[in-house]
C-alpha cells in the first residue's frame, strides 16, 4: 500500500511517496521517493501577489510529473497542500482548477492548519509530560508557533514572516514585534521552555550542528553556525560547505527567526526531529484511511 503527500511551499515543492507499513500496535510507513523541485514560488507571492505566467506553467508542469509518478508507483491516496505563497497570491484559485484538470487536487490550507498536519507526525512522542514546548515551522513565507503543555496544545499562531519574504524584503518590523510579543507572552509564565523545529532550513542545521540527529541544538550552538555561515559568501556557501543553492540563502533568514524566538522564550535548546509537512500529510492519511 502506498500513499503520496504534495507540498506547495514557497521555496520549494515536495512529493513523498510511502509505503505503508502494518505493525502490532497500528501503522508507519516507510519513504520510497522523495522528490523536491525549488520552484521559489514565493518570490512572485511576495512581491507582486500574483504568479507568472512561468511560475504558474512551472508548477502545472511539476504537478503532471507527480501525478504521472503517483500512477507508476501504484499510489492509492494523496494529499496536495499549498501553503504562504499559494494563499498569498490572487490567481491562486486559477491556478488550482489548472492542476485540477490534470488529476490533482490541491488544498490551500491556512498556517493553523499547517502546524495541525506536522503535528500529525506524532511528535508528540518526542514529549515528555512534564514538559513545556514551543514547536516552531519556518518555511518561505510564514512561521507557525504551537505551544504544548502536558503534552495538549495551549496556544497557537501563524505570522506571515518566512525566508523568501525576508530575502525579498516583505517582512515587517511590526510582524516581528508580533512575533517576540506573542513568545514572550506565552512564555514567561514558565519556568523552561524546550524547542521542537521543523522546516528544511533547521533540518539542515542540526546537520550541520550534529552528525546524529537526535541531538538537540543548544542556542549557543545556533548563534555559532549562524556567524560562521554569514562568515560566507553567499558563492562560497554553495561551493565551499556544499548547500544548495536554494538553501544557501535562505538558511540565513531562517537562522535569524530562529534565533529570535529562542532569546525571547528563553529557550535554552531545541529539538530536531527532521520531520515536515509531507510527513504529517501521510499520518493524515494513515488516520483517514485506515483508523477509523
């Protein structure tokens, strides 16, 4: 049994297709393929609010090679979901009812939404009870927050700040005091604060940081790959520590958000579980289709 999950970021576009696998105490699944295409839908987001004609045909064109992969590799469900760069955009909807007609169907889902689908990748397991947590997504174009007590969610919020819009120069200094406001608020009431990270740029990072990945990074260590990282070219960031291009820049951005919100949560360390949204889209599915 296979499924597929399709994320429309704004950096970059994302098909997991999984295997799914029956154990004694429910399902998980294995990754098959992974696919990723930088399409940078963002940059047309976020300065002019609405898609070329070559980003729209762009990602129609990606779209029909993922459903013609999905057909070979036998996929009998997926999920398509479209984030900050989608919602952003006014052609939007024309776009969508493009893709429609090539056999997929496309949600775009709001920032709560969002962190409800990473969430599905039960990382609630990597909570202790007794804890606090601030669970934080950067992506292209906005950061969603979730604040977890007792291993139940306590608050949640979407700003729309992200790399692309940084890089692009959209983000605001009131979407930033937005930000330190609400982690200082929602924070302070506790005594420890630990991070869960999700996002390509933090995966990256705890790479970076630790060769195993259950490490956690300390705020120390973040601040230290943070200058050593500026301390590149962006040239040299591609050619000399071996990033992608797409990466190479945004990872400075993100870096920064991160950074942000670790000094006004006094969040001493945060946690990397390499975990993102095409990975919370196949548990959707495991949920819909097979526990009920």
């Amino acid at each position: 049994m296979r499924y597929a999950a399709i994320d429309i970021g704004s950096n970059a576009v994302r098909l997991l297709i999984a295997d799914i696998v029956q154990e004694k105490e429910g399902f998980s699944f294995k990754k098959n393929t992974l696919l990723r295409v930088p399409l940078r839908l963002g940059d047309d987001a976020f300065i002019h609010q609405k898609l070329s004609p070559k980003k729209a045909d762009n990602l129609v064109k990606t779209m029909r090679a993922f459903r013609e992969l999905m057909d070979v590799y036998n996929v009998e469900d997926y999920m398509a979901c479209a984030t900050s760069a989608m919602r952003d955009v006014t052609n939007g909807p024309e776009v969508v009812k493009r893709v429609s007609e090539i056999g997929i169907d496309i949600a775009i889902i709001d920032g709560t939404k969002e962190a409800e689908i990473i969430y599905n990748s039960h990382l609630e397991a990597k909570m202790d009870m007794d804890k606090v947590y601030l669970y934080i997504d950067v992506g292209g174009g906005s950061t969603e927050l979730s604040l977890f007590a007792n291993a139940k969610l306590v608050n949640s919020k979407s700003f729309n700040l992200g790399t692309i819009r940084i890089l692009d120069n959209k983000d605001e200094q009131e979407t930033w005091d937005d930000l330190k406001e609400w982690v200082t608020t929602n924070t302070k009431m506790y005594k420890q604060v630990y991070g869960i990270g999700t996002g390509g740029n933090i995966n990256k990072l705890s790479r970076l940081a630790n060769e195993k990945g259950d490490k956690p990074i300390s705020y120390a260590k973040l601040k230290a790959l943070y200058h050593y990282l500026t301390s590149y070219s962006l040239k040299e960031r591609i050619t000399l520590l071996g990033l992608n291009d797409d990466r190479a820049d945004v990872i400075i951005p993100a870096t920064e958000i991160f950074m942000t919100i670790m000094k006004y949560g006094h969040l001493k360390q945060i946690m990397v579980p390499r975990v993102g949204l095409v990975d919370g889209v196949i548990h959707t599915l495991i949920k819909k289709n097979l526990l009920k």
